[in-house]
C-alpha cells in the first residue's frame, strides 16, 4: 500500500522471521524513504488534476515540458512536503515572498488537462 509494489520475497522472509514491532518500524521507514513511495502517491494527486503529456482534442499537441510538474508532484511526496504548502505552489508558485524553481514548476498545473488552441 505504500509503495504500490508487491514486497520482495526477501522482505516477506525477514519480516516474518523476525516480527517485532522494531522491524516493523524500520520498514515502514524504509517504504517511506523509497523513490516509489512519491511515485505511487503522485500518480494519485495527477489524477486528480487530470495530468497529461498532450493537449487532447483534434489537434493532439504534445506538452513537451509537462514531466517537469510529474517530477514536482513526486518531489513535493518524497520530500514530506507539507498538503498546505504544496497546494499554495501549485496555486501561486510564481506569487509567494520566497519564489523557488520549485514553486514555479509547480504552476505548470494550470497547463494540465485538456487544452484547445
């Protein structure tokens, strides 16, 4: 559930030779340090913004620099970043006192979904 992938065997295998709450703490720390921890979450939030690499339509024009606001997405989960923060980013990234590439990458949210020309 956290990462969206299966365990490896050898996890399993550690894990239920091993049971102690300790263990369970040091994987649950280790799930969450994971690249695909911000991968699987991210794809949950660019779901709801509707991401896409293309406009859609007739004329089905690729975003080339959509993957920069993917690679924010997955950043902002992997780094904890705060549901407040991130939403304030997205919203006026490009408006805050203290401006980062960060917060303007993450305006590229207005650019998502459908876009007719």
């Amino acid at each position: 559930d956290v990462t969206g992938l299966p365990p490896a065997p050898e996890t399993v295998q550690a894990l239920t030779s091993d049971w102690s709450e300790a263990s369970y703490i040091d994987l649950v720390d280790r799930l969450l340090a994971m690249p695909a921890f911000g991968e699987h979450w991210g794809r949950a939030w660019l779901d709801v913004v509707r991401y896409a690499e293309t406009n859609s339509f007739e004329r089905d024009g690729a975003k080339p620099n959509a993957w920069k606001y993917r690679d924010y997405v997955i950043d902002a989960m992997n780094g904890d970043t705060p549901y407040n923060q991130f939403i304030r980013e997205q919203i006026a990234g490009d408006e805050l006192d203290s401006v980062t590439p960060a917060s303007l990458t993450a305006t590229g949210y207005y650019r998502l979904g459908l876009w007719a020309d």
